[in-house]
C-alpha cells in the first residue's frame, strides 16, 4: 500500500474537499491555489510519474480529463476555459510522485506559465 498524502486521502485517511469521485478518479479543492478555481484531478491508482505509465493506464488517464471538463464545464466555465497542467519529475515542479493534473480557471491565465 502506498504512502503519499494522494493514495491516504483516496482511502480518506486525510481530509479533502472533494468535488468528484468514482471508482478510479478523485477530484478535488487543491489547499494552496493559485486562482480561483484550482482542482486537483488524480487517479485512484497509485503511478508515480508519466514515465511509470502502462498501456492499460490509458483508460485511467482519459477518465481523468473527461471529468476534468466536465467539472469546468459545471463549474460555468465552458466558453471562458481552462488550464490543465501536470508536473512530471523534481525540476518540473512535481512535489508528489503520483500522477496528478492541476485544473486552474477562473481570471486570465498567462503564457508562458513561470
């Protein structure tokens, strides 16, 4: 059994504001946000980066965007859209070694990000 604050929260050890939830995906409130809507999209299944990827993780990762516009679409934020970004290894930003995507909406977003 795996021990990021990922999988304890996806087995409810730790608290979450969760907005989604199936199966195989956990969506919910990110607790450091860097705009007025930030989600974090994240897979049940513990893959501690893209390059842990199998081929049968492609259902899982479709799932993850599919409801991840389906949140922003609920969310009222279908015309003005959103960014979904994901860190993949340290000098990336990823500080937690499981597969995640960060949803940000909600005022204007910038490129290139920093």
């Amino acid at each position: 059994m795996q021990e990021c604050i990922f999988c304890k929260i996806v087995r409810k050890e730790i608290p979450a504001d969760i907005i989604y939830e199936d199966n195989e995906v956990i969506i919910l409130r990110d607790i450091r946000p860097v705009a007025p809507v930030h989600l974090l999209l994240i897979p049940k299944k513990h893959i501690p980066t893209f390059f842990d990827l199998k081929e049968e993780d492609a259902p899982i990762i479709n799932k993850l965007h599919l409801a991840g516009a389906k949140i922003a679409e609920k969310l009222g934020y279908k015309d003005k859209g959103f960014r979904l970004v994901s860190n993949c290894q340290s000098d990336a930003g990823q500080l937690i070694f499981h597969v995640h995507y960060h949803l940000i909406t909600g005022r204007p977003l910038h490129w290139p990000p920093g």
